[in-house]
C-alpha cells in the first residue's frame, strides 16, 4: 500500500527545532550533559489546589463526557477572571475551553480561514500561528519587527499589510519568543488601524498576561478598545501562568458567532475538554495570586541575569524583555565566524547547532520564530543551569574566530 500524507500536511515546512530536541537527546543519551533553554515550560509544580480539586472530582463522579464549550463552574471562573484582571464583562456564549491555547487557535482558524486568506502575524512570532493557518490553505503574511523598538510592531507596518484577503491579525504580547508587551499608545494606535479596516479579525494571545516585569501590568487590547469586541478574540490558558501545561485547558473570549463556530469545530475533533482538569483550572483560577507573583519575580530575576550576562558576551545584543520568560538575543556580529571544530556559523539555525554539538548548550534559533540571526534562551531554568549555560555560551563565543 502506498502512503501520502494530505497535500496540507505536505507542504507544511519541517519544525527548526525538531531535528536540534533530537540531537540534544541522543547527546544525552550517550552521557553527555547537555543543558537545554529550549523549552517553553515554566520549571514550577501546578498549584496544590488544582491537583487536589481534580482528584475531588474524580471521587465525586465528575467524569462523564462534559459540555463541548466547557462546564458551567470553569466558564464562570473564566468570566471572574477577565473581570478580575482585564476588566472585561463576558457572557458565557462569548466563551470556550479547548485543550490548550493551541486548539483555541486550531477552532478559530480552521472556523474562519478559506485557501488564499491572509493572516498578519508579526515576527518573531510563536511557530503555530503561520503553521495553523498554512494547513488552511491560508498565507501567514510576515511584518518584521525591529530589535531597536523593543520588538513592538509598527501599526503603520500593519496598515500597510492588509488587504482585502486579510482574515486575522495575530497579537501575542507579552510575547514569545521576545518578551515584548504593548502600553495604552501602542494599542490605541493599532485599533486605530482596526477601525479603518472592518473586515479584519483580531487574534490577541494573552497567555504570558501575568508574567509582566519591572511593575508593567499587560493591558488587553479589548479593554483599551471596547467598540471593537465584535472583532477581536482573546486566547488565553492555565499553562503558562499557572504552570500547567499538561492538564491542556485553554480558553477563548471572542465574538458569540465565531465562538459558536469554534465550538462546532471542536465538537467535530475532540469534544469537551477533560472534567478533571476542568475542575482543577476552576480552583487555580480561584485559588489567589500569589503563586503567580512568586513566580514573576522568579523569572525577573532570572531575567535580569541573563541580560547581565549577554551584555558582556562581545557580538551579543539583547533588548530586555518586559514579560514572559524567554531571552532573545542578537547574533548578527558573529555571524560567518567558525568555531575551532571547524564549523562556519552562517545562519543562526548553524549558531544554534554548534552551540549544541561544541558547548552542549541547547536553544532555538530566531530561523524558528521568523526573525533572524537571533536565538531564544528560555529562563524556566534553575540559577545554576542558567548561569552554567552563560558560562558556556561565553566560552563559546570567545573561542570563534
Ligand atoms: N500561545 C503562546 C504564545 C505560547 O507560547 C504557547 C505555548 O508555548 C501557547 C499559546 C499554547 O499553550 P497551550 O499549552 O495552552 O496550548
């Protein structure tokens, strides 16, 4: 039997960074002690009160197949939350819960985008985003971004970039790989572009909102512009503030008919979300924030480290991220240096290998994330794999010629 993949599938480029987890592996496997900055995981266990609420749960009976939107006590617990921290009024048919942030994007374009639609996503830009809408047929149209503005797009780039085949413009701010966030000017600037063009939908990824520094708070652009809620959808999830990556529980606010829509597209994949883990999302977002402020002064020391580091690593720059948990340092000084084992350093996907292969340092080259020569260094790490992995990446540096 001969096998074909979907012409969809086919024509999805390969992931940078599946064949460097791969080496970093088998590097490890042959007892090699390989530290990794690659992952987006948060380095912290899920809150008590959501492991304990799950198990509850499950005791109680609460395990039959749940409502495909999400049970009635997390959607409340969601519209308490964007109450609570965005100051947003939500009505229950403008929410969902999926499995992860991710499906939310999944439901939203697979609901919305046809072949030759266009989607704005400025880079760098989280990976899913053009991979997602690339398996619709649609095109991921690119606008860079600078490392001199701090990374925030220009909304006259934006105005530029639409056209009439325009579906969505992509947000994710605080942002990965970055860690750049929007004030009121910048937000206020872009719905400005949004009221000339009524036929654009906007996907505002707020997964990294509590992780803000320096006394930052991240506003939502729905809160800055109410007049355009009948266009913007904001993703949202337990992963990344309240480190729970692994339950799969993310949630949408957007528009009532494309909530509707998103929900019959999941209706048609997976149906509702695990109830165990709808109940422990319910006691974490109840559950108070001072674990989420721990873990943001944790990642803003990190953070102010890291840049510590890299500012005195000559040929590195770094503009310092304001949210989030990621470094995104700038490579382009070192770039066609060779290293003493001989390999040439001509893109940042050969900077990020050789980092791996010669000082067994593990990243993501900015190849990954659209905007190059960069490499994300991810802070959910200890101080010493943190300062060890510096340490290395200098000596490294150091030793190119
Ligand atoms: N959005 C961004 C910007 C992310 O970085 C991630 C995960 O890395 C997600 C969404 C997906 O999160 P989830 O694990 O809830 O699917």
């Amino acid at each position: 039997m001969s096998f074909r993949v979907a012409s969809r599938l086919a024509t999805l480029p390969p992931p940078a960074t599946i064949a460097m987890a791969a080496r970093a592996r088998e590097l490890r496997s042959t007892g090699v002690d390989v530290i990794s900055l690659a992952l987006g995981q948060p380095d912290f266990s899920s809150p008590q009160e959501a492991v304990e609420a799950a198990y509850q749960a499950g005791l109680e009976g609460n395990t039959g197949y749940p409502p495909i939107a999400g049970q009635k006590p997390l959607i409340d617990a969601i519209i308490r939350k964007f109450k609570r921290d965005n100051n947003i009024d939500a009505t229950p048919e403008r929410i969902m819960v999926a499995n992860g942030g991710k499906q939310v994007i999944f439901n939203a374009f697979m609901a919305t985008l046809d072949p030759e639609d266009e989607v704005i996503v400025p880079a760098p830009y989280w990976v899913s985003y053009p991979l997602i809408a690339q398996m619709f047929g649609a095109k991921a149209i690119e606008v860079p971004t600078r490392e001199e503005d701090g990374f925030r797009p220009d909304p006259d780039a934006f105005r530029a970039a639409i056209t009439p085949k325009t579906r969505w413009l992509v947000l994710n701010f605080p942002n990965n790989p970055t860690g750049a966030i929007l004030e009121r000017r910048d937000l206020e600037a872009i719905a400005d572009v949004l009221r000339a063009a009524p036929h654009v939908m906007v996907m505002s990824d707020e997964i990294y909102e509590h992780l803000t520094f320096d006394g930052k708070k991240h506003l939502s652009l729905l809160e800055v512009a109410p007049d355009l809620a009948d266009r913007i959808l904001i993703i949202n999830g337990m992963a990344k503030a309240y480190a729970m990556t692994g339950w799969r529980v993310g949630f949408a606010c957007g528009p009532a008919p494309l909530i509707k829509a998103m929900i019959s597209v999941q209706g048609n994949a997976t149906s509702g979300i695990c109830t165990l883990a709808q109940a422990g999302s319910v006691a974490a977002l109840d559950g108070g924030m001072e674990r989420i402020q721990m873990m943001r002064e944790t990642y803003q020391k990190r953070r102010d480290k890291m840049i510590e580091f890299l500012k005195d690593i000559p040929g590195v720059t770094c503009a310092t991220p304001e949210g989030a948990f990621y470094v995104y340092p700038g490579i382009a000084a070192l770039m066609g240096k060779k290293t003493p084992q001989g390999r040439v350093l001509d893109t940042d996907i050969a900077f990020a290998e050789a980092l791996l292969e010669e000082a067994h340092v593990a990243t993501v080259p900015g190849s990954a994330f659209g905007l190059s020569p960069y490499l994300r260094l991810s802070c959910a790490a200890s101080d010493e794999q943190l300062e060890e992995a510096s340490r290395r990446l200098a000596h490294f540096v150091k030793e190119l010629r």
